[in-house]
C-alpha cells in the first residue's frame, strides 16, 4: 500500500492565467488507460489558464473550448521547451481530508494477476471501489483496500492446478481436444471463475496423470492429426514455405507445441506469425488431395539427417496430400504412415529406389510412373463370445490401441 506523502512538482516558471496551453501526453495507454483517454480528450487542442492552484501541488484549471480540466504544470506545455522540474516533498497532513486505505491501479492488477484496463473494468462494475479524485492529486487511480484483498482472499481460496493449456502441450493434444475431454470426463478438472461471468477449468497434478495414462499418444497407436497438423493455420510439420527474402523455410514445432519456421540455410528458428507478417512467407504446394479408399496404411521411418529427408516429405504431401498420411515425429527420424493406393510417382523429383529403402512394412511397385502402395494387413472376420470381446476391449482400451492390434500383439507373441 502507498503512503500518503505526496511529492508535488514546483517549475522554474510557472503558467499564469489567461495564457495559452496544450496537454502533454504523460503515459501511455498500456501503462494507464484511464488517464491515457482523459488526456486523449485534450490533446492538441488550446487551452486557456482559468485559475493557477498551488496546494497541495501546482495545478491549472483549464477552459478547452466547452470543457474544462485541473491538470498538473507538467502536464502542459506552452509550446516552447519544457522546464526542468526541481522535486520536493509535501508531508502536510489532512489535506486529503479522511484518509483510507488504497492500492494503486498498478498494485490491483498485480495483486490479482489482471490487466490494469480490466481493474478499470471493476471499478466500472463496483467489485471494487474507485477512490474519488476530482482535482487529480494523483496521477494513477486508487482503489480501496478492503474490496481489493476481498477479491485477492478469493483467488486465492479457488483451486490450484495447470490449466487446458498446459495440459494440452505437455500431452501433445490440442486445446479445443482437451476441452472435449474435460466435458465427457476423460479429464478431471474443476471450473473457476474467470473474468466477467466466464469460467476456466483448473486440473490437478493427479487429474493429469490420471488423463496421460489414456491420452497420451502411444507408439504403436497410429498418429493422430494434431501431432503433425496445424487445423488452424492449415499447415502440417516440415511444409515447405518460401518468399522473396528467404528461399527455403519449414514448419516445425517447439517442445510447448507450437508451430513456427525453420529456416534451414541459415539455421535460424522464427515464430509462425513472424515468417508470415515480416517475411511473407507462403506455401510452396498444396498439401490437400482427395481422401483415399481405405485400404490400410504402409509404414515409413526416414532419419532426419538424410539428404533425401525433405524431397521425400515434400512428394507425400504435394502427390498424396496431408489426407492420406500420417506422421509421428520421433527423436532422430520420422514416422510416416500413407494411405494404400496409387499415385503419380514424378520421377523427376523421386524415384521408388530413393523411397524403398525406407519401407518397414508394406508393399511398394512402380508401374510406368505410377507407385502403388499396398497395406501389410488383410481383412478378416471371425467370432467371439460377447463376454470375451468386451474383454478384449476393455483391455485393448487400457492400452490405448485398437483391438485388432491388441489381438495382432498377443498373437505375435504366441506364434514366433
């Protein structure tokens, strides 16, 4: 809390009345709102000294056209330089009549994490109390202490934990998919007010471990579309980009998840929203192709480090689009998984010898300049006692695969 000395500014000169004046812009809007749009109102426009206030600090009353204001001396200027200010300090008591205790607009919003426009916005709203201030002793709005650690005392009562944000990055899972779990009660978590009349959702430590042992992606699950695929800017992981200032760039995404570029000439890292604003950066194809007739996947993993590695993503993504692959990124390599059928080999950009030495399972020809792909599985049907299937699921659901690769694993494991 502030003490109630104030220090008042004496100039070498000051304004006497009758004489012309304009505002000084003396903060910014980030730094006070409130004050930013009341000198807003007066700026660039003359004004006339009305009455010269020395106490308790040098003050003018101020005819703007119709209007009128009290402003500081440094608050105005007479459109000649600026005098120094010599400062000192004014301990008189009483002059601010009953004293009560205050935050400044600054200590509310630190004191409970918000923006100082959005304790602005509760003292509109009367969750706290704006201290009167009609002759602008003080520069930044006060606001009353006991409604101020009210509220602080509340937040701090709510409970503590990550939010969908956090959780999303540290699963690998999107936010709006985080969402969809907390309400069908995958995850747990436990709503808190936030701001005006809206909620967030808090999730403890042990929700969340409760949440990884289902959720997480496992290796021998097929990659979902979020670990590759940015649906918001529709972009997927190592696109290519380009412009007129830089050459060659790809997409990429940081350990919290994020998309941005990398500009492999210059190994340089940028965020997305910088390649795109400051440097233009474009899509060098298209990564959209009709969706495939499913007939199982064939199974890639192509290191990071070979020359072919950016050739061979950029032909998937161009030929087959982001439809019919899928990708898992993994420590040294990438795991791709594309869709069986047939595309356009374009030999001039890739050949099936440069592809095949990748190949971990699946089939792969070369037609004329046709590849053709084709799933290592064959459908199959047989039954089973309902209680034995309801089995299998349930346990092909604790290992988060599906229950045909839980069957395929037991089997394997059994015939060798």
């Amino acid at each position: 809390m502030n003490k109630l000395n104030h220090e008042k500014n004496t100039q070498t000169a000051s304004y006497e009345m009758g004489e012309s004046v304009y505002v000084l812009q003396t903060c910014t809007e980030e730094e006070d709102p409130e004050s930013f749009y009341y000198f807003k109102q007066f700026e660039k426009k003359e004004g006339v000294i009305l009455e010269v206030i020395e106490h308790p600090r040098l003050q003018y009353r101020v005819k703007f056209g119709q209007a009128e204001a009290v402003l500081y001396h440094e608050e105005l200027t007479n459109g000649n330089q600026r005098d120094v200010p010599i400062t000192v300090t004014d301990n008189q008591e009483g002059w601010e009549g009953d004293k009560v205790e205050w935050y400044t607009q600054k200590e509310v919003a630190d004191l409970l994490g918000v923006s100082k426009a959005t304790v602005y916005h509760y003292g509109k709203q009367k969750k706290i109390i704006k201290i009167r201030d009609p002759h602008r002793l003080h520069k930044e709005a006060r606001y009353e202490k006991a409604e101020v650690d009210r509220l602080v005392y509340e937040k701090q009562s709510l409970p503590t934990g990550m939010s969908p944000n956090d959780v999303a990055k540290r699963l690998g899972l999107s936010v709006q998919s985080v969402y969809k779990y907390i309400q069908d009660g995958s995850i747990k978590a436990e709503s808190v007010p936030y701001g005006d009349e809206r909620i967030t959702y808090v999730i403890s430590e042990t929700a969340y471990h409760e949440a990884e042992k289902s959720l997480k992606p496992s290796e021998t699950q097929r990659p979902k579309k979020y670990e590759y695929y940015d649906a918001k800017n529709d972009i997927v992981l190592y696109q290519r980009f380009h412009s007129n200032k830089i050459p060659e760039a790809r997409v990429i995404r940081n350990e919290e998840k994020v998309f941005g570029f990398y500009l492999p000439n210059i190994q340089k890292l940028l965020k997305y929203e910088e390649g795109i604003n400051n440097y233009a950066l474009k899509p060098s194809y298209s990564i959209h192709q009709p969706t495939l007739d499913y007939k199982g996947y064939i199974e890639l993993q192509v290191p990071k480090n070979e020359v072919i590695f950016y050739p061979f993503i950029d032909y998937f993504y161009k030929t087959w689009g982001m439809e019919n692959v899928r990708m898992r990124e993994q420590d040294s390599s990438v795991l791709l998984f594309i869709r069986a059928g047939e595309r356009p080999l374009m030999p001039e950009v890739i050949s099936i010898a440069d592809i095949l030495p990748y190949l971990i399972n699946g089939e792969m020809h070369h037609e004329d300049d046709t590849l053709i792909l084709r799933s290592p599985n064959r459908k199959t049907s047989f039954e089973l006692p309902i209680e034995l299937l309801e089995t299998i699921s349930d346990l092909a659901e604790q290992e988060g695969i599906s229950i045909s690769k839980w069957i395929e694993k037991k089997l394997s494991s059994i015939i060798k």
